[in-house]
C-alpha cells in the first residue's frame, strides 16, 4: 500500500478516534412528565410520562399525601423518580425534595435544613440519570433569588450555573428592616435592563419599590453540554402612563445559555418585542430554537409560539397570539415539529405543529377517565 494512502487511513482513524459520541438518549428521553391527582384518592398523585409520538401514557408512581401541584421529573432511563413537597403547613419556608430509586425503593431528603426556604420551579434530570437540573430560587429575608443549578444526588454537591438577583427601586422596601440589597441608580438600572436583553431605559423614579429576575424552564441542548432557559427582569409594579398600552413591568427578557460545566452564562438572543416577557424555550435542533411570547405581563392569554434560527437571527410565528386562548406554551420539540399546550373557552389542546408546512394535528392525553392537563408537564431530555 503507497504510504500517502498508509498515514491518509491513519489520520481517518485519528479523526474518527476524536470525534464526540452520539449523545446517549433514555428509555423516556423525549416524553413529557408531570403529576396528576390520583383517581381513587385525590389526596394523592400519580406520576406518568406521556409519549408525544405514540400518545403512550404511563404510570410511574403513586405518592402518597402529595399535592400534584408540587414539581416532579422522572429520570431519562426511567429508574429515579425526584419530586417536591412542602417543609411545612406555612409555604413560606419553602420545599424539600425527594430522590427515589424505582428499583430498589431507596430514597433520599435534599434541601432541608438549609437556610434559604427554597422553591423549586422546575426541575430535570440530566442524561447521566444521577444529576438533576434545578430552577431554584432561594429566600434571602423576604425576597427571592432564582438560581440555575445541578444537583449531584451521590455526592450532594450544588452547583450554580446562573443566578439572578433583587435589586431596590427608587422606593423603600421597608424601614423596619436591615435590607442588604441597595438603591438601583440610574447607571444601574440601565445596565441591568441592557443585560437581561432590553433595549429601552425607564427614568429610576418611575421604577417601582423592587427589581427581580425570574427564570423560565430549562431545556438542553442537543449535545446534552449546555441548558437555554428563557429570563425576564422586572420590576415589582408600575403606574399607567397616559397614551401607555400597558403597565411595562417587564424591562427586559431574553434567552441565556449556560454551560453545564463551566456555567458561563450569556444572553444568546435579546426579546425582539419590548413590553412582553418570555416563557418556555426549546429546541428545535442544534440551530434553532423555539419559545412562548407573552404579551400583557402572561395574563389574559395574549402569546405567540415564535421559531428563532440562531445563524441569522431570524424569527418566524408559528401560532399568532389569538382571541379566547388564555395561554399558549411550548412542551416539547423535534426536528421540524414542535408541540404546544393551550388553555382556553374550548379547554385545553395539545396541537403538533409541522414547522415547515404549518400542519397542526391535535391530540388528547386522558388517564382514569379524565382528561389529563398538560399545564405542569416537562420534557424528559
């Protein structure tokens, strides 16, 4: 054999040697999970996965005395099952949460005793099936502080990839209490609308007492390296304006994306539309990505569903913002089709939408002869 064609087939092999596996995808990878009431006792709640292919639903688990308002995620090769529940009868001194490994019936406490009254908004597992993806906003005094953070349940390490903050408005928060958070300036209020994606400045007199950042749910890449999620800067309350369209307590929004590794958070795409916030946020594939706009501070329903291509920025409507629709939001997403739950005069409607063609099919999930609601279910990466 010529050695051009030796040291050619050995570099081949060099080059096949370094390049990533294929990310490894579980037994549930793709479906949806949440928690309904329980059909014989409402006291307790079933947790299942629903395939948004087949229309599958599948029981995990009862647990006993749960509300099915708490938080759950079933882990991707379907072995561990985390849910949330209430430290006490007062919410204000937050969650703890609960491990299970569905083999062996092993359970583990986590965020107890801590300090901080946590709220865990949303969680997931990661595909390694023994770290969990946490929305968790910590309590500091009276005033919450959203957190993006991976919990390893073996060594019970937490890791923040992102975190957001609370920052005072031009108005005292209270008198009587040592606050450690400080008078927003002007120069900060605008760097802070400028870094969470916003474009237009407020005079700080007209903020409001307090600023906060809220984080939406997380959804992972499809190289399982780095999490989006979408994030909104607001302020606490505002005072209508002559000739305003609506009270502007949304100053920015945008989408971040954090490394799982190195954290490293960054705004990779700034709200186009001022005067709304964001919701869900998935992707479509490796570049682009899909996501709920919401308009009239997420109430009375006014949302679209917007694809964005990441290359050129450009952004395409999917479902328009419509009359009777209360809500609208994303639940899941692949290739060139996206799913989307609504709420409205109709009831609730999970539509399959195909990007390319617009194609809309509508499906139904029901389980002990109800129709289940999908308001509270995730995606299982």
């Amino acid at each position: 054999m010529p050695a051009e064609t030796k040291n050619s087939t050995k570099q081949e092999a060099v080059e096949e040697s370094k390049a990533e596996p294929e990310p490894v995808k579980g037994e549930y990878s793709g479906w949806l999970c949440g928690m309904v009431p329980n059909p014989e006792k409402e006291e307790n709640s079933d947790v299942l996965v629903l395939n948004l292919q087949s229309g599958e639903v599948k029981k995990i688990i009862t647990l006993e005395q749960i509300s099915s308002t708490q938080t759950c995620a079933v882990s991707p090769d379907g072995n561990w099952v985390a849910y949330t529940d209430w430290l006490s009868q007062d919410p204000s001194e937050g969650v703890f949460l609960t491990v299970r490994n569905l083999i062996s019936g092993e359970e583990k406490v986590y965020l107890q005793n801590n300090g901080c009254n946590p709220l865990l908004l949303y969680m997931m597992w990661l595909p390694d099936n023994h770290s969990l993806l946490l929305n968790l906003s910590l309590k500091n005094q009276q005033y919450y502080t959203d957190t993006m953070s991976i919990l390893d349940i073996q060594t019970e390490e937490m890791r923040i990839l992102d975190q957001g903050g609370v920052w005072q408005g031009e108005k005292t928060i209270d008198s009587d209490q040592d606050w450690t958070i400080h008078l927003t300036t002007q120069e900060e209020l605008d760097k802070l609308i400028e870094k969470y994606g916003g474009k237009e400045s407020i005079p700080v007199e007209e903020n409001g007492s307090y600023n906060f950042v809220e984080f939406g749910s997380p959804s992972l890449s499809p190289d399982q390296k780095a999490v989006i999620y979408s994030v909104n800067f607001r302020r606490n309350s505002a005072n209508w304006s002559d000739g305003e369209e609506m009270a502007r307590l949304t100053l920015a929004s945008g989408i971040f994306l954090a490394d799982l590794e190195k954290g490293d958070a960054r705004l990779i795409y700034a709200n186009a539309v001022q005067k709304s916030c964001m919701g869900n946020v998935a992707w479509l594939d490796e570049n682009a990505l899909v996501f709920d706009r919401y308009y009239n501070e997420m109430s009375n329903g006014d949302c679209d569903i917007v694809t964005l291509d990441l290359h050129t920025g450009t952004e395409e409507i999917v479902s328009p913002r419509r009359e009777g629709l209360t809500a609208q939001k994303v639940r899941g997403a692949d290739g060139n089709s996206v799913w989307i739950s609504t709420d409205g005069e109709e009831g609730e409607k999970l539509i399959q939408y195909d990007i390319k063609g617009q194609k809309k099919v509508e499906e139904e999930f029901s389980y002990g002869g109800e129709k289940i609601s999908l308001w509270r279910f995730y995606e299982i990466p």
